[in-house]
C-alpha cells in the first residue's frame, strides 16, 4: 500500500484516514517512540498547570467538570479527551470549544515532519498533535485523559502537577491485566514523586498503596483525606482545607464532582466558591446520561463496562416511565454478559444491534446472554434497532442507548439527521 505524501492543506478527514493506515496495530502501549518524536518537536513539556485524569470511568466527566469550574473561575483551559462521538475536534477544546480543522492539520502536519522514520498510533499521533495545539493557545490549566491504563499510555510523557484516578474497576483486561489490582499499578503510573495523586475510587487495591510508597507521591484519596454526602437534592463536601455545604447536585457523578473538588483544592490558583457552585451546575458532558428527547423520552450513555452499567442501572431506577427499552450494541473485548447483568431488571424489551469493525460484537452474541425469557429483536446497526425502538415506544416509554460509544455515536448521528 502507498501512502499519500500529507501536508497542511489535506482536509482533516484525510489526515485522520492517513493516521490509520501508518501503524500496524491501534495500539502499542509504551512511551519509547512517543516520547522520541515529542523531544524532537519540542513537546514534553506543556503550558500551565497540567492535570492528567486516569480512571476506568468517569474520566471524561471529571474533565468535564474541573473545565467548567475553572472556566468560571476565570482561567483558560485545554482539555484533550478520547473517543469522540460524531467529530474528531471533540477531542481537543480550548475553553469548551473545540478547536478547528486548520488548527488540527497544522499540529498534524507538524507532528508528520517530526516524526520521520518512527511509527505512531493513532492515538500516539493525535495525542502529540493535542499537545502542538495547546502550546499554540497557552492555556493556564491543561487537562489530559488517559486513553488507556495510565503507565504506558502517551498522555504520560508528560509530568503532570497533579494526577487523579477517578475509578478502578476491570476493563481492557487483555491489555491490563485482569485484576484489579494489576489494573491499579498501571493506573497509579500517572502519580508522580512529590506531587498530589488524588484517588477517587473508594476502594483502591493496596497495590495502589505501594505504587505510591514507591514513588513517595502525597495521596488524597476518597474517604480518607477528602469526603462528600449526598443530602436530600444538595450535597456537602469536606477537604484537608475546604468544607462545603448545600453545594448543587451536577448532572454528572457526584463521586466525580468530589473527586474534582479534591483536586482543586491542590490547584495552585485562587478557586472561588462561587465559580464552584456555577461550574458544578453548568457543566456537561455528551452521551452521559443525556437526554435527547422527550415523549417518550430518550436517553444516551457511554456506559461499556460493569463499572459504568452499574452507576447506569443506579439511574434507570429512578425513573418514572411506563417501561424501559434498550437500544445496545457492544465491543467484544468487553463484559458484555456482566454489563448487560446490571441493567437487565429495569429492561422490558431489547433492541441488540451489529456493530461494525472488527472489535464489534454481533446482535446473535449479545441475546445470547440476556436471560431467556428476555423480549429481544436483533438489528444489522444502531440505526435499525434505534428505529424500531421508535416504533414500540408509547410517549410514557424510556429509551436508554447504552453498551458503547459507537452504539451512542449511531443514535447521535440519526438525531442530527432528522
């Protein structure tokens, strides 16, 4: 295959067909090659302070939330975030708003000349492009996602002032391992010597303990040095320096929302509790538990993995609708009997769609381990089973979208069509 010689004027979609065709693999964990073409280009080190989440979930929200409290706080920020759902700019925002198509070839073409004779993900080449963008824009605060574990991820050739872990839980178990407590070493490589590891999982494996001993990082974690309470429709929140009462209840987890906080509290700048307040209350985050519509309502999440089903199915419990419908499409690298299992006693009936790709689970997989006296229909793609649900649902029904961010992406792109 002869690949096409790319330059700054290529549109954006054909940097991003160019990006996956260069590596072999989507992924190749390890920083050797990463860090290499970083040097040479003059990107290992950022802008501002650098705050990188990790976390199995909850990560795109706690970003989510620290940008908007920051934001009302009157600082820039730069936040670079993974998957997308309908565009790649999604990914890299100044300020909440995502950065253009010119600003993404030219940290691409960049990024291209570097890089040379050395091989790059994907990821790799998207996360050191994120990197050209923000030291263009000079954000004071940077938020960095971990896209996969933490220790070998790209985000951590990068020394960041402040590391958190939002969650421990098992996913991309090929990769990680598949116990917890392996899953916590590689997450706990994002903490740093001498620097706050903030820890909002409430049970953290003790090898998270060692990982930090090892490295003397000063761990804040849940329940420990830091702790919340839901009360009623308020919330109150209790650091080493700040104690908040009555705070608003944000549209994103309130485990999140404390763990934020917590890491506020270790941000060298001056947070007012009032930007708090507004930056709880405003912000958002696609495909969490979003509602697209009512009557019938319909609702979209994220959630792929037993972690995520559980706080999802935590959810669907509240809800006063005459009955829940699923639309669910899956990765077969996942749980998916054990994501499924949270969610199925709130569900009357099961639109299981075939996704695309060669990571997709078939519809046939995932009835297969639904319990048989489960009502299902199975859908050649999201759009067919999100149709059908349409369809069945009375304008007192709940539809939840759920199992995978291409499953959500599908039901996105419908919305926006119609």
């Amino acid at each position: 295959m002869t690949l096409p010689v790319m330059t700054q004027s290529q549109s954006l979609s054909d940097w991003l067909s160019y990006l996956e065709q260069i590596h072999p693999q989507q992924i190749e964990l390890g920083l050797q090659r990463v860090k290499t073409v970083a040097e040479r280009a003059a990107l290992t080190q950022l802008p501002g302070i650098v705050i990188t989440v990790g976390g199995t979930n909850g990560k795109g929200s706690t970003c989510a939330m620290l940008a908007s409290i920051l934001q009302a706080a009157g600082y820039t920020t730069g936040v670079y975030a993974s998957p997308h759902l309908l565009r790649y700019n999604e990914r890299v925002k100044i300020n909440g708003h995502e950065v253009s198509d010119e600003d993404l070839c030219f940290a691409f073409a960049d990024i291209e000349q570097k890089r040379a004779d050395i091989s790059l993900t994907f990821f790799e080449f998207g996360t050191l492009a994120a990197f050209a963008v923000f030291k263009k824009y000079q954000p004071d605060v940077i938020l960095l996602e971990v896209g996969l574990g933490g220790r070998l991820d790209a985000t951590n050739i990068i020394d960041a002032d402040i590391s958190v872990i939002t969650s421990i839980d098992l996913d991309h178990c090929d990769w990680l391992g598949n116990t917890r407590d392996a899953i916590a070493t590689e997450k706990a490589g994002i903490y740093r010597s001498e620097k706050p590891a903030i820890c909002g999982e409430p049970n953290p494996p003790q090898t998270l303990y060692a990982a930090v001993n090892q490295i003397n990082a000063q761990l804040y974690t849940v329940g420990e040095q830091f702790s919340y309470q839901l009360t009623e429709d308020k919330w109150t929140f209790t650091g080493q320096h700040w104690q908040f009462t009555d705070l608003p209840v944000p549209a994103l987890p309130l485990q999140n929302a404390a763990t934020v906080l917590a890491v506020l509290e270790h941000v060298p700048l001056s947070v007012s509790e009032s930007a708090i307040r507004s930056g709880l209350e405003n912000a958002q985050l696609a495909g969490r538990f979003q509602t697209l519509q009512n009557h019938p309502t319909v609702i979209i999440d994220v959630a792929h993995n037993p972690h995520a089903a559980r706080y999802l199915a935590m959810q669907l419990e509240k809800q006063k609708a005459d009955k829940i419908i699923a639309v669910v499409g899956m990765l077969k690298d996942k749980d998916i009997a054990h994501t499924l299992q949270h969610v199925v006693p709130y569900v009357s009936a099961w639109h299981l769609a075939d996704l695309s790709g060669p990571r997709a689970a078939a519809a046939g997989d995932l009835a297969a381990l639904l319990p048989p006296e489960s009502t299902f229909r199975c859908h050649g793609s999201v759009e067919d089973a999100y149709q059908a649900a349409l369809t069945q649902a009375n304008e007192h029904d709940l539809i939840i979208v759920f199992g995978s961010f291409f499953t959500v992406a599908g039901v996105l792109a419908c919305t926006e069509q119609h």
